[in-house]
C-alpha cells in the first residue's frame, strides 16, 4: 500500500489524468478503499477518475461521512451519474443519512424511474426492511419451463443484483418459492419450474426492524431473502452484504451503549470534540447522581461506621464485587438477547440460572473473603477480637450483594425490553452504580444482623 501512495502522489503532481486514470483501474476496489482513506484530500478525485461502474462500486463501500465529504467535492455531472447507477438499497441509505436539501436537490437529478423508485424505498420507515431492499431481482412464473427462465435471465440478469436466487410469483406477483440458479441450471431445460418448487420460502416482512432480518439471515444459509407486505406481493430482495453492513453497524452501537455512552453516529476520530463530550456527558451526569446515593446509605448507617470503623474497611470490596458481577450478567444477557437465544418468555429461566449462579459465585468470594480475614488476624490484629464477626459479616454480605448484582444485571435488559427500551442500554457502568447503592444497603443490613450486641 505505501507503493500505492507513493506512485499515487506521483501522478497527482504530475497531472497526467490519463494515467491517473488508468492506475486506478487497474488496483483492486479494496485499495482504491484503502487509498481514500489514507489520502482523504484526494477522494473527489478518484472518484471522478474512476470509470463510473468501478466509481460505483468503490463509493458504495465507503462509510458515510467520507461519501458526504465526496458528492460536496464532485462536479454536478459526476454527482448525477453516480447516484443514478448506485443500487437503490445503497442510494436509499445514502439519502437517509444526507440532509433534507441535499436529498430533495439529488433526488430531483434522477431520471423519472430512479426517482419513483427512491422516493417508494424513501417512504418506509427509517430503519425498516424497507429501506434495506433492492427491486433489481429476478422473478418467472411457475408454468414456465427452465429454457424460458434462462433466457429471461439472460435478457434482465444483468440489471439485477443478484441471480443466486430466481423467485416465482403468480400473475398478481404473489411470492410463491425462491429456487437457488444451480437447481435450475442441473435439470433438463423441458423441466417446469413447478416441479423445483419446494414450498420451503423464508422471506421477510417490509415493515419489520431490520434486527429481525439479521437473525433470519444468521438461521438461514441465504445469499438473499424476499421482501414481501401484507398480501405477500414481492416488493424487493434483501442482500447478505446489507445485513453485515447493518450487522456490523448495530454491533458497533451495542458495544458504545454497553459502555455507557451515546451511539455514535460517525466514527470517533471524525466527530467533532463538543459533540463526542454531548454524547458521553449524559449518561456520565446519570451514573454520578446514582453514585451520590452510595453517601446517602452510608450516612443511614454512620453510626454503625462509627462503632465499627473496620467495616469500612472493605466498602470497595463489597460494592466492586456486586458490581462486577452484575455487569457480567448484564452483558451475557445483552448478547444473548442479540443473537436470540434469549427472548422475554425465557425470563424465568433466566433468573432461575441466575439465582444459583450467582448464589455460587457469591459463595466462592464470600470463603475467600472470610479465609483473607482468618489468615489476616493470625499475623495483625487489624480487625480486633471479634474477627470472626467480621468475616462472617463480609463472607456474607459477598453472597448477597453478587446474588443481587447476578439477578439485577440479568434482569434489567428484559426488562427494558418489555418497556420498549433498547436492553443495551442496561449498560455495565448503569447496573454496577445501581448494585453499588444497594449493595451497601445489603452490607450494612447483615453487619447490624451478626454483631448486633457485639461491635455495634
């Protein structure tokens, strides 16, 4: 890649177009990628020396703010070209992300037919099937044979964006099977396509999430997948290449909530400072309320403290304990939930796993907790004569607060999923302040419990 760059700057200087024009053709669509992001300043520039189908093709797999950044720089011409040959799933989120002005100004651009159909592809709601979906599919009848179906393949294949899968509607375009191009093409071309129907159709509903669409592509070994409405009218086809782009997208959007921040609707290094802090400040404002609690339960019991000054001693162990664990369960349930493995009607299941998980768990850092103490006070006397006291008090208070952390990190991303919230929100910093507050609630609560009468 550094030749790449090197030869690159060479023909830029020396304003040669033709053989600008003519390297850039000849490297594969990756380094073209690759050279747009290494040298940003020159991406209008490829782009327009670009022949338009290989133009295509490299801007499709750019990430947003570096397409944005290139239709400002292109020439009016370019611009039009370009968006008139983008397929109309990657056009309809181009235009979905672009502002208003910008869409309605290239939208106009479009020939009548492009703009028909990306104003239909428009008109479904934002982060809809409908807005993932191309209308450049193959579809036959089921009273043709195979001859007629590869010669219509060989007249409109080329339009298409895909001919892995042919689909067969009716004479009202009713989906009625998909049928894979290699079982067509290992029968006798006299065979109806009636015979290769199998009645084995998955297909996916336009209004639906496109979450919904990315676990029906990872059950189902599919290049494509039908889109139909309400009356199973064919309306387009959904792509793998879509849904890992999406898949991707929506991981990376987990990943930042699950650490307690904002999505992020551009990559970190382009976002502008102010407002990558915006989007971190709230949910750090909300978790520093939640931590104040934690001086309001210890103020509750001051006079414990202040009888017991040893129990203070092992505040961080007890709150960073339920803590840990409560951000465990939240994050396994969270990717649980993503993959579907597990779903609302699991939540019993799931606190019962819970329960005695975290009552074992609880019970391994309670012995350690109690054997630290009972090694401690055989070489100081730290913790007084009523050491065992104070390691039946930790040891104890370690089983409920990792049980509590097990059940309320488990719980919580069901929970806001039975509320409409998104579960990844249930963030690990969000439900290790939440157990941090009850956590020392349940410590104090068993140190008056055991020495009561003793040290307190």
């Amino acid at each position: 890649m550094e030749e790449n760059i090197a030869e690159i700057e060479i023909l830029l200087k020396s304003g040669h177009e033709g053989e600008l024009k003519q390297y850039l053709d000849d490297l594969n669509i990756s380094d073209v990628e690759q050279l747009i992001d290494e040298l940003p300043e020159h991406a209008a520039v490829f782009i327009e020396t670009l022949s338009i189908n290989r133009a295509v093709n490299v801007f499709r797999i750019l990430d947003f703010p570096t397409q944005e950044r290139i239709i400002k720089k292109l020439s009016g011409p370019k611009v039009t070209e370009l968006i008139t040959e983008l397929p109309p799933d990657d056009r309809t989120s181009l235009f979905s992300e672009l502002h208003g002005d910008t869409v309605k100004k290239l939208i106009n651009e479009l020939p009548a037919a492009e703009r028909k159909e990306a104003l239909a592809l428009l008109g479904y709601e934002e982060y809809s099937i409908g807005r993932l979906m191309t209308p450049d599919y193959i579809a036959v009848k089921s009273n043709w044979n195979v001859s007629r179906v590869l010669a219509h393949i060989r007249r409109y294949g080329k339009n298409s964006e895909t001919i892995d899968v042919i689909y067969v509607i009716d004479k009202q375009g009713v989906l009625l099977d998909d049928i894979r191009i290699r079982d067509i093409l290992l029968v006798d071309p006299e065979t109806p396509i009636s015979e290769l129907m199998d009645d084995r159709l998955i297909s996916l509903h336009v209004h639906d999430p496109q979450e919904e669409a990315i676990n029906v592509f990872r059950m189902n070994n599919r290049v494509a997948l039908p889109v139909t409405d309400q009356e199973n009218i064919l309306l387009g086809i959904v792509t793998v290449d879509d849904i890992l782009w999406i898949a991707n997208e929506e991981y990376t959007e987990d990943i930042q909530k699950i650490g307690g921040t904002e999505a992020l609707d551009e990559p970190y290094l382009d976002m502008p400072l102010l407002k990558l802090v915006r989007k971190r400040v709230g949910w750090l404002i909300i978790l520093f309320l939640g931590e104040l609690l934690t001086a309001t339960a210890m103020q509750f019991f001051e006079n414990a403290i202040e009888k017991a000054v040893v129990l203070a001693l092992f505040i961080p162990l007890i709150i960073s304990s339920g803590g840990n664990s409560g951000s465990q369960a939240s994050t396994l349930i969270i990717q649980a939930m993503a993959l579907s493995e597990v779903t609302m009607a699991d939540w019993w299941r799931v606190m019962r796993r819970e329960i005695v998980s975290g009552l074992l768990l609880g019970l391994t850092l309670g012995m350690i907790g109690f054997m630290r103490i009972f090694i401690w006070s055989m070489f100081s006397h730290i913790y007084g004569p009523h050491w065992v006291l104070v390691g039946l008090t930790v040891g104890s208070a370690l089983i409920g607060v990792v049980l509590w952390g097990s059940l309320a990190g488990s719980m919580l991303p069901l929970l806001l999923k039975k509320l409409g919230a998104d579960p990844a929100t249930s963030s690990a910093p969000f439900v290790a302040t939440l157990v941090d507050v009850t956590g020392l609630v349940i410590y104090f609560s068993i140190a008056v419990l055991i020495m009561q009468g003793k040290l307190l």
